[in-house]
C-alpha cells in the first residue's frame, strides 16, 4: 500500500496555540506497525504534556495524541499478526495528532465489531486505564462497592460500565446534573454532584466504599480513606486539585488495613503494555461487543481545529471523550 512521504501533524510549542506543521510520515521498526489515523482521542495528558510537565518516553514522538484507531498501511519484518488493511485501534507514547502513526505491535488491538472509527479512537488509553488501575491494582470484586471521581469524564464513564459489567455497585461525583444524569444512565447505583453535596457525607451513610479510582487527589484524598471500608484500595491516577494531600491521616490507613497506590500509562515498558493489551482483549473487548461497554463520545473535531478540542477539555465541560479527524 503505497503512502506519502509527509503527512499533516499538530505541533506545540509553549504558550502559543496549537497548529497544523508537515512531517515526515514514520518508517515502522521491525516490531511496528505504520496505522493511517481515521480518528484519534484527546486526553488530559495531553495537556499537561503542551505544558511542558509530561514528556513523551524515549523514543516516542514529541507531538502529542496517545490513542488512534484507523488502518494499518505498513508493518515492520518482525510482525506477525497484524497486516496491511487491518482496521485497529492502538495505544501510543505519542504522535497520535496526525495523518499517520506508528504503534508497537503488542499496543494494537483490532476495531471491536460494531464501533464506528471515532467510538474505537476513545477506547485505549481509557480501558487500558481503567483496566491496570481498577481491576489490576484496585482488584475490584463482582458485588463490592466502586467509585469513581470524575464520572462524566471518558476515563469515568468508561470505567462506571466496566464495573457495572463486572458485577459491582457504582458510584461516581460530577460536577452538574447533565454528567451526573450520565453517570447515572451508564450504571452508577448513585452519582453524587460534587458542587452541592458533600461525596464523604453521603457514601460514609451509605455503607462506604470498597474501590476508589481518584483523578482529583489534594484533599479528596483523606476523604477517600475515610469511606473506604475495611480492606479497601484506593488508586490515584491524577491530581487535579494538587499532588500533595494535606494532614494525612494514615492512622486511618493502618487501622482499616487499606491500600492507597497510584500509577501511570504512558511511561510503562512496552512488554507491560502488551500484556495489559491481552487482558484487555480477553476480559473487555466482549464487554464492548456485546453492548454493556460503550464509548461516549462528547464531540469531534477536524485535526486543524486540535486547539478547541483542547481548549473543551480545560474548561471541563466534556461528557465523555473528545476525538480528532485528520
């Protein structure tokens, strides 16, 4: 299959708006696969990345864009189970925000039956996520009691269905009555407005929590350790009120025997990623085609106009996953 010699690509550089630069399209090493991007996800590393605190790992693009689904158009001589015209979806270290991106063959799993190029672009960083942190880490149980802040988030509402689809009660904090609606719709027994009540008052009367997936952190921190029950895990995967968590009680922690962790994605071996790729496919991927998971997809947006696609994440109006069409 015959490709360009250079593709569009959005660029960055601090403090100025995003745009649209020519690149190189990228050659894929023996064990890569070279995907033309139907669709890619914008995610909230991204952000953090254009401010200069998220660097891709080594070896991975300087462009951003962590997930993409499309068409495989080349493949690298070590490869063997994937070929040209195989429609995928693929976790990236970056370089998703184009026309083309390379992928390791271990990150790519094919297109669930049934999703369209935009549904498929939403899943990887957000199953991946919710599958290493919720039932890897946070080890959550068919009928034990699961929480998730930022509900209405593509992380969030992936992950209130694929507990629900586990067999756990779910709970999740949104910040209006919309995402908390949403929340709700997707299977979430409760889904708490974080604005107008207080998460801690309600769960600690409402018999705790057993799991927690936390993007928030600062002082929702101790408050998580306050409602888990005894035993429970709480897995931090974000700070968007801060990386510290002031007048920790770990007292608390010791008392109920809890486990408090956190973890990242990108920056993981690429031999881990693969494995989660397969637990993935095995575990989720009949959720997906059966209809108990689905993308929720809150917009799309042409690759030129990458700026206010970010721009609706920072304000954090999104329901749901934003996507990019070259």
């Amino acid at each position: 299959m015959n490709t360009p010699k250079s593709m569009r690509a959005v660029a960055h550089a601090s403090g100025e708006p995003l745009r649209i630069e020519e690149l190189p399209v990228p050659t894929p090493g023996p064990n890569a696969v070279l995907i033309q991007v139907a669709a890619a996800g914008v995610n909230r590393p991204d952000l953090v990345q254009r401010s200069g605190l998220y660097p891709p790992p080594p070896g991975a693009p300087q462009t951003m864009g962590l997930e993409v689904a499309g068409t495989i158009v080349a493949t690298g001589g070590a490869v063997t189970r994937w070929k040209t015209g195989d429609a995928v979806v693929a976790l990236l270290g970056g370089g998703g925000y184009a026309e083309y991106a390379l992928a390791h063959e271990g990150s790519v799993l094919p297109v669930p039956k049934g999703l369209s190029m935009e549904e498929a672009a939403g899943l990887p960083e957000t199953v991946f996520t919710v599958w290493a942190n919720v039932f890897e880490s946070g080890a959550l149980k068919p009928g034990e009691r699961f929480l998730v802040h930022g509900g209405a988030s593509g992380i969030g509402t992936t992950a209130i269905q694929m507990a629900k689809a586990h067999g756990a009660i779910v709970f999740a904090t949104a910040g209006d009555a919309d995402k908390v609606a949403l929340c709700e719709k997707l299977g979430a027994t409760r889904a708490i407005n974080y604005k107008t009540e207080d998460f801690e008052s309600v769960l600690r009367g409402d018999g705790g929590v057993d799991v927690i997936l936390d993007m928030v952190a600062g002082p929702y921190v101790q408050k998580n350790l306050d409602i888990l029950n005894e035993g429970g895990r709480c897995v931090l995967i974000a700070f968007l009120l801060g990386p510290t968590a002031p007048q920790l009680n770990i007292m608390r922690i010791m008392l109920k025997r809890l486990t408090l962790t956190g973890s990242t994605l990108r920056a993981r071996p690429l031999a881990e990623k693969a494995r989660l790729a397969a637990a993935v496919e095995k575990n989720v991927w009949p959720w997906i085609e059966s209809g108990k998971v689905k993308t929720v997809v809150d917009a799309v947006f042409p690759l030129a106009d990458a700026e206010a696609a970010q721009a609706r994440m920072t304000a954090g109006v999104n329901a749901g996953k934003i996507i990019l069409k070259p």
